[in-house]
C-alpha cells in the first residue's frame, strides 16, 4: 500500500514538473490588440454599429435611454455582466448581488476609467455594450481574476438614476 501512495506521488510531482516547463503563451499588448481587431471586426460583421468615446471605449447602443444623461455626485443603479472578449463571463450582478445590481456615486467611487467613461453616455433604461481595452481597465497588472493586457467586455442596464438635489 505505501509503495503505491510513492508511486503516484512520484507520478503526479513528475506532472507538475513537465507542465511547469511547458512554453505557455504570454499575454502581450500585441496579443489584445489582434483580439480587439477581430471582436470588432466581427461586431461590424454581423451589422452593429460599433462607436467610440474620445478616451477610447468601443460601444454598441443595444437599447436607448430617456431623461438626463448621469453628472458626477448622481447615484447610479446599473446591472451588469461583464465578460473577457474570448465570451466567458467573469463578474455579473445577478450572480453577486441579491439584487440583481449595483448602486454607486457616479464618478466617486472607484471604477475602472472605461467603464466610467462609458456610463456617461447612458440615460434611465438604456443598455450598451462596452469593449474596454486593457489601458482603460486592469493594464499591464491585471488583478488576480483579470489577466494582463485584457480587453474587457461589459453588457450594462441602466436600471435609475437619482440626480444631486
């Protein structure tokens, strides 16, 4: 019995050190840069009308708001579901929200510069997509749920917002 529990310890440590040596592909700017093309790309395909901010946030109108577009100091509700652009969802608040969104003041507490750009372009009841590029999200860094240079993908609902009295 311990000859066995040796032998596929062996076995396994020898797994570990032969994918350790695997070339594994770096993620590079170069890398996102081709993927973005190819996401874009596609989206004009398949006749969406992909626009851009000035700071650099690719969107699609899905559904058009009314009333007044949101001025810092507002409080936003907002459901989301954010995806890397290979289409696997990574953040989502039907998933980690009991109520299915998120409340925030606008433009002060923290997000990442894309999105927050993009958010400005939406009024009460409008859904835009939104393909963030990595400079405007995580960057070079990433976090521990989001690789470096990851282009990012935010599905977002503009459920209310409730304007600075």
């Amino acid at each position: 019995m311990k000859k066995n529990i040796f032998i596929g310890s062996g076995f396994l440590l020898f797994l570990v050190l032969i994918s350790s040596c695997l070339d594994v592909e770096e993620r590079t700017q170069e890398t996102e840069r081709q993927e973005l093309k190819e996401y874009l790309n596609n989206l004009i395909t398949h006749n969406h009308d992909v626009d851009t901010t000035d700071l650099g946030v690719y969107y699609v109108m899905i559904d058009p708001g009314e009333g007044p577009f949101p001025q810092q100091g507002d409080t936003l509700t907002i459901g989301y579901a954010g995806f890397f652009i290979d289409g696997s969802m990574f953040e989502s608040t039907e998933l980690s929200s009991e109520t299915g969104d998120y409340t925030f003041i606008y433009k002060v507490d923290p997000l990442i510069p894309g999105l927050e750009d993009g958010l400005s372009l939406m009024n009460k009841g409008a859904k835009m997509e939104f393909i963030i590029p990595s400079e405007l999200a995580y960057g070079a860094q990433g976090t521990m749920q989001i690789p470096k240079y990851a282009t990012l993908v935010f599905v977002v609902r503009m459920i209310d917002i409730k304007t600075v009295q």
